[in-house]
C-alpha cells in the first residue's frame, strides 16, 4: 500500500510540473498577471505573473520530502492512548508511515487542483475558486487522520494483548 501511495505521490509531482511547464510554454499564452491568492469565497485577492505557477510544484516537493524523511524516522515513543510493547511497535511505525503517505497524496492533490484552477480562471477570466475546496480539504485530512489512528490503536491493542512479552517499553506513552 505504501509503495503505491509514494508512486502516486511521485505522480502528481510530475503533474505538478508538467502543468506549470505546459502552461507556460504551450501554445495557449496565460495572461500577463494571474491569480495567485483566493479568500475565502474563492475570489482573487492577490495577482501576479505567470512565473508563479513554479511556486506549487517546488513547495510540493519540499513538503512531500519534508514528510517523507519525518516519516521514515523510526521512533520509540508514541503519545498514543494505548501501550506500546516490543509486540506492537512495528506495526504503529508501520501504520504511521502510511498515514503518512496518504496524507503527502492528499496535500499533492489539493495542489494539483490549485494550479489548474488557476490557470483554468486565467485563461477563461472568470478568476473564481470553489468555496468549499478548503472545508472539504479539511474534512478529508482529518477523516485520514482519525480512520488511521482508529486503526492504528485498534491493531496496536490487539498485537499488544496476544503478545506474552506485553510490558510497555520504558517511556512510552
């Protein structure tokens, strides 16, 4: 699962740049100032050049390397509602590395949708945002967020009650 989440990751990045590329060298020339900030009703409040399209791709990658090293860093201790034993420990760097990974898929989504509408409101000039892109944004992190950790302390409580070594390891929690 995870192994196909950073190939889609790896994916949208390549959208990501592949987008901005074609916007700005293709056949279809964006205007001299485009939107590059929306308020919260969707509608432009901040203008700028087209060069800015670079801005997404170069800030996705930065977070998507930013969470993959924090990610990958095995730790000890989690502040977790459940103990954590030598039984469980791999299974919860496990499930967080996941979490992980859906969450970088979600963020390269959201900035995927970002810069098509963008160019899509500067080539059509009706320079509008959907309103509910940030609520549903939100709805779907924390949804990922509290599916994965619901399964992450179901699966951690289990592997933790069938082990016979379950003695919490030293600070834990």
């Amino acid at each position: 699962m995870r192994k196909m989440l950073e190939a889609i990751c790896l994916g949208l990045l390549a959208v990501l740049f592949w987008t901005s590329y074609s916007a700005l060298n293709g056949p279809e020339r964006l205007p001299d100032r485009i939107p590059t900030h929306f308020d919260i009703s969707g509608q432009p409040n901040a203008w700028g050049a087209p060069g800015f399209l670079w801005f997404l791709p170069l800030v996705g990658t930065g977070l998507y390397m930013l969470l993959t090293v924090l990610g990958s860093i095995r730790y000890r201790r989690y502040n977790l509602p459940v103990r954590v034993t030598e039984a469980n420990l791999p299974f919860i760097q496990d499930q967080t590395i996941i979490m992980v990974a859906w969450i970088k898929c979600e963020m390269l989504c959201l900035f995927a949708y970002l810069e098509w509408s963008i160019i899509q409101s500067a080539r059509n000039g009706t320079f509008r945002l959907s309103p509910m892109l940030i609520p549903v944004f939100l709805v779907v992190i924390f949804s990922t967020v509290g599916w994965n950790l619901a399964a992450l302390i179901r699966g951690a409580k289990q592997r933790a009650e069938s082990s016979d070594t379950g003695r919490p390891m030293e600070n834990s929690r």
